[in-house]
C-alpha cells in the first residue's frame, strides 16, 4: 500500500494516564529542554494537549507524537481526550502507532482492555486493513510480575488472553506485531538507557497510512471490562469469601493455581489476567 507523500513518519504513543509515555518518548530527544512535560497530576494524566517533537532516528525524520492519557476520572474528561487522540491520528503522517501500558501486578486493567478495544474501533488502514500495533508494557516493579507478562502476554503477543474475549461483543480482535517489557528503573530513564529500546522498536515498526473514525468513549466502557476481567476467573462461591481455581501458564507449563478473593474485589474488574480458566482449554505454546 502505498504511504502518505510525506517526508516524515511519525510514531504515536497512546495510553492512559501515568502509563509513561511522555518519558519514554523524551529518551529520544537529545535536548532536555525540548523533551515532554512527565508526570501525574491530581485525579488526571499532566498531558493534556497533543505534542510533536521531530527527532531523526538513524538519518530518518521522525516525528514523536506525544498524548493525553484516554481514561480519566471524569466522562467530560474522558471524551474530550478522545477528541484529541482522534485528531492526533489525522494529521496526515505514515503512523507507528505504539499502545503503553502501565504494569501492575494484578495484570491488564478495565482501563487498558477499553483503550485497546475503542482504538481498535477507530482506527484502520486507508484500504480497511486493520493496523498493527506495537505494545509497550512500562514500569515493572518486579521480577515476578516481569515473568507472567513475559509468559502469558510477550510471548504470544497477547493472542490467548485476547483469544478468550468474544470479538463482536468487545472488538478486541486486535493486530499485535510486538511486545516490549521495559522494568521500572528511574535511574535507566534519567540516564536515557532505554533509548536503544525505544529506538529499535520505533525504527523496525511498520509505518501505515490510517483513517481514524472517532474514538467513542465511555467510563462505562470501564465495568464492562471489569467484568470480562472477573469472567476470567471460576468462582466456587459468591457469598464471603471467593476462590477461584484457575490455570496458569508458566514457561510453558501449565500449573494449577488458587487465587482468594473477597466477594466485593470481584466486581472491581481488575484482578490477574495471567490466569487462564481452565475451562477455556488454553493451549500450550507448542500446540501452536
């Protein structure tokens, strides 16, 4: 397919608020005054307008595009930063569009699943192909959550957590071309030791020419996620305590595991999604 008659490429970095994308993004600037305003602010994401910044990555113009997290606390929020990635995605670029999550130890959240899903919804090729994405899962705390993203989400690319979903009903039969796991490490991001990450994954990313319908949002959109994150789990009992007995893959392995819960966690949506339920049949990796 042919690209836009554009000079520049540009990579996009989406997320929600605090998932890191100014900072990642700021590690391929060289001059710290032009890099992009990080943090959090009270109840909402510090980003708040779209921002480009143009960077040449091994001799090519890249332009970084830099956004406001989609989800915050208010629907009033909440739409008008959908507003504003959809604009973002229609400046007319050949885009690599990059999705950042924040890691947590309980696993993909209500909030990552309905970001996935509703920019899936928006976004595709100028010939109706859909986009591939490249997944960037920032600021792991620990070896132990390192390893059950790298076993059960970097392996595959996300394929068997977004395998057990019901594409029709949440549209998250979406293209993953690669999946990047990057530790939580404030000296590594000081001293800009993630550049050479970011800049392969920036350099060997495709870029595509898109049209962007626009993102269609709701904090609604947020229980019913959390319920396919809880539909992933078998409850035993619904009254007081809650176990759910589940698989979990492991290198490669499949091992029983129990995971206890109180009755009310269980409608928060935004338990472990390492765990695969062991009537879903997951398939090792070989079996593929």
């Amino acid at each position: 397919m042919a690209l836009v008659k554009n000079p520049r490429t540009a990579a996009i970095f989406l997320g929600n608020m605090g998932a890191g994308k100014s900072t990642l993004l700021s590690q391929l600037i060289d001059d710290d005054e032009r890099e992009f305003p990080s943090g959090v602010s009270f109840m909402s994401g510090l980003t708040k307008e779209v921002s480009e910044q143009v960077v040449r990555i091994n001799g090519e113009q890249v332009v970084l595009i830099d956004t406001p997290g989609l989800y915050e606390s208010s629907n009033r929020a909440t739409k008008a930063n959908a507003e504003k990635l959809t604009e973002a995605l229609r400046r007319r670029y050949n885009y690599k569009i990059f999705i950042v999550l924040k890691a947590t130890n309980r696993g993909l959240t209500s909030e990552d699943l309905a970001l996935m899903s509703n920019v899936n919804k928006s976004v595709r090729q100028v010939d109706g192909a859909k986009v591939e994405y490249q997944v960037i899962i920032n600021q792991i705390e620990n070896e132990e959550t390192y390893n059950l993203y790298e076993t059960n989400v970097a392996y595959d690319n996300f394929r068997r957590v977004l395998e057990s979903l019901d594409p029709e009903e949440y549209d998250l039969d979406i293209q993953i071309a690669g999946v990047t796991l990057l530790r939580s490490d404030k000296v590594a991001i000081k001293d800009k030791r993630f550049r050479d990450v970011i800049t392969k994954q920036v350099q060997t990313h495709v870029p595509v020419q898109v049209k962007a319908k626009p993102i269609v949002t709701d904090n609604k959109d947020l229980k019913k996620f959390g319920a396919v994150a809880t539909s992933w789990f078998s409850a035993v009992s619904t009254i007081g305590a809650v176990s759910w007995t589940a698989e979990a893959v492991v290198t490669g392995s499949v091992v029983a595991g129990t995971l206890a819960a109180a009755a009310g966690v269980s409608a928060v949506g935004t338990l472990a999604a390492f765990f695969i339920l062991k009537d879903m049949k997951a398939k090792r990796p070989s079996d593929h």
